[in-house]
C-alpha cells in the first residue's frame, strides 16, 4: 500500500516502441481511457474549482457556521485517525508478533466493524451508549444522572476510531510481514529482551506505514457523513459533511451550490496537503526485502492470559454488542418500555422488510451496485493493465488520474456531480449516483489489477510480441487475461461498498431512487428507530456474511 | 417524471404489486365494486409528502385500491428539505412533482402567490371543515395536526399545563423540540408562538434559556420523550398517541394558552401533466374512505362524519390558536430566523 510502482521494468518492448513510431491499438486505447478518466474525474473535479473559484465565496468560509465546522471536522478526523492508528498497530503486533491466544479468530473478529458501514455503526452503538440504553437508564436510576452519552464529539470520535482501525491493522500487518524478523534477533543476540526487541527495532521500521495509514483514515473520517449526522448534530457538534448536507438540504443559506462548492474545494486542498504530507514523510523510509523466514513469535510470558482476555474483551465488545443492540432495538415492542421477554415482537422486523419504500431502496442500491461493479471493473481492468504494461507518459500520468479519488472525500465527488448535473441532464435521475459511484470506486479495481500486475514478470507477453501478435493483442489476451481475477475481486469490493452506500447517494437522491442507505437514515431521521434498526440488523448481518465467506476462501 | 425505469425494481414492484392486489380483491370485496365508477387513464405521479415514510405508503396502497391504473411514486422528506428541493428544480428545468401534501398552509399560500399551484375544488368540499380550505380554491387541508407537550409518564408525575410553565427552571435540559429549518410543523409553530401576545419573544428567549435539545424533526422527539432521554417534548400529537398505544410510557398535555396546528394541506402543481389523477388523488385524501384512514393512522380529521382516533379529544374540548394565515406567511422566515438566534448559536 506505500508504495504501488506504477511501472515495470519492461524496457525491452519500450525500446522497440520508441524506435516504431506508428500509432496503433494501444494508443487508441490509451486515447480511449484518457477521455474516460476526463470525463469521470477530471471534469467533476473542474466544474467544482469553476464554480468554487467564479464569484466571492471567500466571505462564506470566515462565516462563524463553516469555520466552526471545519474547526470540528479537522479535530474530529485526526483525533480519531491517531487513535486508530494506535488502536490498529496494536492489534496488528499483537496478532502477528506474539503467542496471544486465539489469534486467527481475534483477527476476523477484530477486522469486521470495517464490513459494516458506519451509520449501522453508528444506529447500533445508540443502544449501547444513547442516553436511554439500558446501562444510562440502570446508572441514571442509581446515581441520578447518565454516566456517558455517546451523543456528540466524543462519541462521533469513538465511532470514527472504531470504524477505521481495521484499515491500519491491514496496513501494519502488511508491512510487518516486510520485516525480516532476522533484525530482531540481531538485537535479541546483542542482549535485548524480547519486548525491547520488538518496541525498539520493528516499530520504528513500522513509521512509513503508521504514516500511511493516518493519512488515509483521516482522509476517509473527514469526510464520513453518517457518523456525525446520526451521532453529532444532537449534541449540535456540526462537522463540514454534515453541514454539506443541511445548506444543501434545507435552503438556510442563498446559492447553497457555490457555496458548498467553496467548501469542497477546502476539503480537497485538505486532503492533497495531507497526501503531500504522506510522500515526503513516508516515502523517506527503508526499503526492506521481504523474508521467508516465519516471524519468530515475541513470547507474552506471564502478561498471555491477561492481554489475551482484555483483547478479547475489547473486541467482543466492538463486534458483538453492537450486533446485540440492533436485535434489541428491533424487537423491542416500544420506545420506553423495559426490556422484559412479554415485551419483545417480531412486529417491527416484519413490518420493515415489507416496507415498499425500503424495498424500492434495496431494489435500487443493488442495480446501482451491480452496474457500478461492471463498469469499474472493466474501465479498471484496461486502466490497470496499460498502467502495467505499457510505457510512456500518457499511461503513467493516466495511472496517476485514476488514483485521485482515493484521495477525494465522498461528499466532494458528491456536490462536484451535483454541479454538473443539470447540464448533463442528469438531474434527479438515479444514473447521477451511478457515475459518482464510478469516479468514487474506479481506483479500488485499478489498485487490485495494477500492483499484481507490475510484480508479475512480462516474458509471456513477450513471448506473443515474438510469435507476431500485435501491441493490443498482447495486452488483451495475455495482461488483460492475466488480471482478470484480480478485477474481479475489485468489482465485488465495488459491489458491496456501493451497495450499503450513504454518503455520495444521500447528497444525490432524486424521487423514486432512492438507495438503501438513504431508506435507513430517512427511518432514522423520521423516528422510525425500530424500523432503521431492523434494516441495518439485516445490512449487517448480510455484508459480514457475503465477506466472511468470501475471504475465506482466499485467506 | 423519473427515468428509474430498471429491470429489477420493476421486477420487484410488479411482484409487490401482485401480491398487494392479491390481498385487497381478498379483503375488501366492497372497494373493488367503486372503481367501474371513476376509473382514469393510466398515469403515474409524483408525490412530494413529509407525511412519514409508512403512512405515506399506506396511503398509496389505499388509493390503489380505488385506482389501482394510477401509479404513485413517492418522495418523502421534511417539508423544509422539500420546499428547497422545488426551489431547485424551478431553476434546472421544472418542478418534478405533480402532487405536494406538507406540513402547512403557509408554504402553499406561497406557492398559490406565485401562480405554481392549480386550482381545484376536491370533490365533496362541503363535508369538509371549512377552516382548512383554501378560498381561491389552491389547496385544501387533509389532517389537523396540533403541536403540544409531551411527557414521559414514568419520569414526569405533574404534566405541564401550558407554553409558560415550559420556562421554569425545573426543565432545564428536560425538553426536546424539532428543528423548523427541517419541519414545517415547527417553522410554521415558530411563527405562531412569536405573533401570540401572550407568548411572543419574550417567552422564546425564556425557553431558549432551557437548553432544549433540538432534534431534526418531529419523529426522533416523541422517540426522545417516550425513552426518557429528554422527558417533556414539543411534539405534535398523534406521534404521541401512537406511541402510548405501542405501549411506551408517553402522554400528552394541551397547554392552555392554546395548540397551533397544521392541517397537512394538499395542492397540485400548475404544470402537471396528470392533472385527472392528480385530481383523483386528492379527492381521495378528504373523501371519507381516506379520512378513516387518517383517522387509523392517528390523525384528526378534516371531516365530521369519520370519528377520531382513540384517546384524541375532538376538536372543541381544545383551545386552538388560529392566527393570521397571512400575518404567519410574511413572518415565518424571519420568525425562523430568530428561533435559530436564540436555540441553534
């Protein structure tokens, strides 16, 4: 994940290719792709700086409302994002490098709250840590008052930390399995314990990957829509996504597109300043071979039994209460009443996968979701073979474009969208959210196909070129044959990201397409908590289901 | 006009759609015997509402048993986000609703003003409350909706009597209001209060000094009072009707200085093309088959001759506060704007 070498290492078919001149299928291609990621990224990305730049918004930024939001944003996604990284390293070295118990189950379990979206995150820690769960309610009845209401920025950073600390387990893990253990049992040799040998040699080298994945949570938390809204704005904490949706949702401010263009530019320039950040301290790292030596587990000694419990209290508490919660709000017979057997009903449940709304909304988000999976997977396919495969600056700079919404918050490509809309006459049609899914998503299936790719040697190729295929013919049936798996698997990440969406459709909705997501937070929104928990109950359970069985057959 | 014209929601309507038939021609074998009478051209229509998602459901569900050849697709959200959203598309190309059934009469006086709305007289007009229906003819009401106070039985044992009582500084941090940038109830309430002598300024300075909770809107309220996170709640009635007959400790007071209410007013955009259903669909909201099911679903009526939901008080055991249509009109945004001043800084 730190460093995705964009090109490989074919110079022998780029010396033939310099000396033959004549355009061909490849360039066409390559011409073909270019104005893809033009009219997917590059415009959306243009009309947002036009309308941002055209006309005096600077005034709107100094606005009390936006400074405070942008004050609330930024502390809330790094706060959030050290957390997770500190969270996510120590899971990461805990499970990799020492003889916890349970490990294998440990990791699956401590991996799933990033298969559950973060507003059914945020829907199921209400019942834990809302004012009237049943802890507050228990505590209110004894001390007199609630002892901790998950309501506002604290608890908007708890569930940010929670939802994102999987991404910079997966990032250490990864680097981890880079460092040769060898290192450490240099200094194991040289007399050092094994804590001391773990905290003192591998950490450090662990830096270029803890940046890394601090830049991308903050990114990501930035930018989350469904955490704040549900759990922020009732304590009145306003972050800029949510204040986004409000300018845009309830007129309270005159020409809410400039405006909120204004906004998404400063939310970009954010997020390139944090990628900038990225390359210089990151990049600045130790390159290390990988090693084939098996990790030498550090041994926990007399802490085992005690890390081990609390790990797995910490993670049965992220991962099963909040499941418990849903069920209990789902089959609770009324707001209120106590939690007693005479009190549970299957009515809620029963009503709400009846609900033509909610219905219409899974009907939709799935369709969006299988069309978004097929076009990125194809337009992701041919970007990341060419990327691969071919030389030249127009590939490299293409690989480069296809890239930047990994860096973009969701909402930006969001209002860059709802700006040209109209123009496109694409206003208040569902494919709106479709090519926002497209630009959002593109990069995850590019990503799968262009890093294995890369590492893959290209005698095969040349052995076509050799046997007479053309340039096309080559990248087609051997690359593009090669990495098909891979964009496969990039698709279906694409499907069940899109799926159970809410950020980019909740911004771009029109009447009869609405998404699933959107259904769940309207429930939500309107008081319907039963009905919101009985869809995000089954979100849940369905999306770690599908994951759950199909990583396990790759891992 | 939508283009979502996919396979697969098609598929899966068409499968809802059998199976609702299949009930209805079961169930009611009465309604089947009306449609020979009024049956229209096939249509579809757009329906802007902030009626809640279920009711709004129900209610097509309803209407097509009575014209099962009109189909109507339905946009649900608070009257603020949907009043923004016409505003929008005035702009970019037309109004995309045929039908708009919100909160209050302001919002259509407003639209009537500007020659958006169609004029129509629903069938069997004079059954209906007078006061709801709009003279030139534009809109017409549909449900009364107080707003009151509501208490949460378990923790509240002396229900507060009236606006005025909500000042003391016992329910400091106990109440919990909604948002009038998102409910229209709300806007439309903060208008209300701050033209009322008796009330005014004074006392929303005085209520603001409370620290009320403000949620978005109505439904997440009575969900706040009927668990007890905020005790007392500024709520409209029939959300806490609901709940008491779920079982959910929640009661409601009608203060004595007086309720606003809305009276869920429809009307039709000038620009339809479906003027006929739309019609339709609007005669059914105020006839008697879709007053009884206003009343089921908890809502006063329009009409005399339909009942009231249970454990309601009809409407001359409550005092009523029944300002100026045109005085709210003019003043709400500002009113709006002051409540935001006080409650949202």
């Amino acid at each position: 994940m730190t460093s995705t070498p964009l090109l490989p290492a074919g110079s022998a078919i780029r010396a033939r290719g310099a000396v033959r001149r004549r355009t061909d299928g490849v360039d066409a291609l390559v011409v073909a792709l270019w104005l893809a990621c033009g009219g997917l990224i590059l415009l959306p990305i243009g009309a947002l700086l036009v309308l941002a730049g055209r006309g005096d918004q600077l005034g709107v930024l100094l606005h009390g409302d936006v400074l405070q939001a942008g004050a609330n944003s930024l502390f809330s996604a790094t706060v959030s994002a050290l957390a997770a990284v500190v969270i996510g390293t120590t899971f990461a070295v805990l499970l990799d490098r020492t003889d916890l118990p349970g490990r294998t189950v440990l990791r699956l379990l401590a991996l799933s709250p990033l298969l559950m979206p973060p507003f059914v995150g945020a829907i199921a820690w209400l019942g834990i840590a809302g004012p009237t769960s049943p802890l507050n309610l228990w505590w209110r009845g004894t001390f007199g008052a609630p002892l901790w209401s998950i309501y506002g920025a604290d608890g908007v950073i708890l569930l940010l930390t929670i939802h994102s600390y999987p991404i910079a387990m997966l990032i250490v893990s990864a680097a981890l399995r880079r460092i040769p253990t060898d290192l450490e049992q240099a200094a194991r040799i040289s007399g050092a314990g094994p804590a001391r040998a773990l905290t003192s040699v591998t950490v450090p080298l662990l830096r270029p990957a803890l940046v890394s994945s601090f830049v991308l949570i903050a990114v990501g938390n930035l930018a989350d829509f469904g955490i704040p809204s549900i759990i922020g704005l009732p304590e009145r904490f306003v972050t800029l996504a949510t204040l986004v949706y409000r300018y845009l949702q309830s007129g309270t401010v005159d020409d809410p597109l400039a405006v909120v263009a204004t906004i998404g530019v400063v939310l970009l320039v954010l997020a390139l300043l944090a990628l900038v950040a990225d390359g210089l301290l990151a990049r600045r790292g130790w390159e290390l071979d990988s090693s084939n030596a098996v990790p030498e587990r550090t041994p926990l000694g007399h802490a085992r039994v005690g890390v081990g419990a609390m790990m797995w209290a910490v993670v049965l508490l992220i991962t099963v209460l909040p499941l418990l919660a849903l069920l209990t709000q789902t089959l609770l017979r009324a707001p209120g009443v106590p939690l007693t057997w005479e009190n549970l009903t299957l009515d809620h449940l029963v009503r709400a996968v009846t609900t033509p709304s909610a219905l219409a909304g899974a009907a939709n988000s799935t369709m969006l979701a299988s069309l978004a999976a097929v076009i990125c997977g194809i337009l992701g396919l041919a970007i990341g073979v060419v990327v691969a495969r071919t030389s030249g600056r127009a590939p490299r700079a293409l690989g480069a474009v296809a890239m930047v919404p990994q860096a973009i918050p969701g909402i930006v490509i969001a209002v860059a969208w709802l700006i040209l809309a109209p123009s496109l006459g694409l206003f208040n049609t569902p494919w709106l959210i479709l090519v926002a899914y497209v630009t959002s998503f593109t990069a995850l299936v590019v990503q799968a196909v262009a890093a294995p790719l890369s590492a893959t040697p290209t005698s095969a190729e040349e052995a076509a070129r050799v046997a007479g295929a053309g340039r096309l013919r080559a990248l087609v049936d051997i690359s593009a044959r090669m990495a098909t798996p891979a964009a496969v698997a990039g698709a279906v990440i694409v499907a069940v990201t899109a799926v159970r969406e809410l950020t980019l459709s909740v911004l771009l909705l029109s009447p009869g397409s609405q998404t699933l997501g959107v259904a769940i937070f309207n429930f939500q929104q309107a008081g319907a908590f039963s009905t919101a928990s009985a869809w995000s109950l089954i979100v849940a359970l369905v999306g770690l289901a599908v994951i759950g069985l199909a990583t396990r057959r790759t891992s | 006009m939508s283009r979502m014209r996919s396979t697969v929601p098609l598929a899966l309507l068409g499968v809802a759609a059998i199976a609702l038939a299949g009930c209805s021609s079961s169930t009611s074998p009465a309604a089947t015997a009306e449609p020979a009478a009024g049956a229209l051209e096939p249509a579809t229509i757009t329906l802007y509402t902030s009626e809640p998602q279920e009711k709004a459901d129900e209610l097509v569900a309803a209407f097509n048993e009575i014209h099962p050849e009109i189909t109507v697709e339905v946009f649900r959200a608070g009257t603020g986000d949907l009043t923004t959203r016409v505003a929008t598309e005035r702009e970019s190309g037309g109004i995309q609703a045929d039908v708009f059934l919100a909160a209050d009469a302001g919002t259509f006086e407003g639209y009537a003003a500007e020659g958006l709305l169609l004029e129509y007289t629903p069938a069997d007009v004079e059954a209906l409350n007078a006061d709801v229906v709009d003279a030139e003819g534009f809109y017409t009401g549909t449900r009364i909706i107080p707003t009151v106070i509501a208490y949460n039985t378990g923790i509240i044992t002396e229900a507060p009597e009236s606006w005025q009582e909500l000042t003391d500084a016992a329910y400091a941090d106990q109440i919990v209001m909604p948002n009038p940038d998102v409910s229209g109830a709300a806007a439309y309430n903060a208008a209300v209060w701050l033209d009322d002598e008796q009330l005014g300024e004074e006392w929303m300075t005085a209520l603001a000094e409370n620290r009320p909770v403000i949620a978005d809107s109505n439904g997440p309220v009575s969900q706040a009072v009927a668990t007890g996170a905020q005790p007392v709640g500024i709520v409209v009635d029939y959300l806490v009707r609901e709940l008491a007959e779920q079982g959910s400790p929640i009661a409601v007071s009608y203060p004595s200085e007086g309720v606003p209410y809305v009276s869920q007013p429809v009307g039709i955009f000038a620009d339809t093309e479906q003027a006929e259903a739309a019609q339709a669909f609007v005669d059914f909201l105020v006839s008697e088959e879709g007053q009884k099911l206003a009343v089921e679903q908890s809502y006063l009526p329009v009409r005399s001759d339909v009942g009231t939901p249970e454990g309601a008080p009809s409407m001359d055991e409550i005092t009523i506060l029944s300002p100026d249509l045109e005085t709210i009109r003019s003043t709400q945004d500002a009113a709006v704007e002051t409540f935001r001043s006080l409650f949202l800084r």
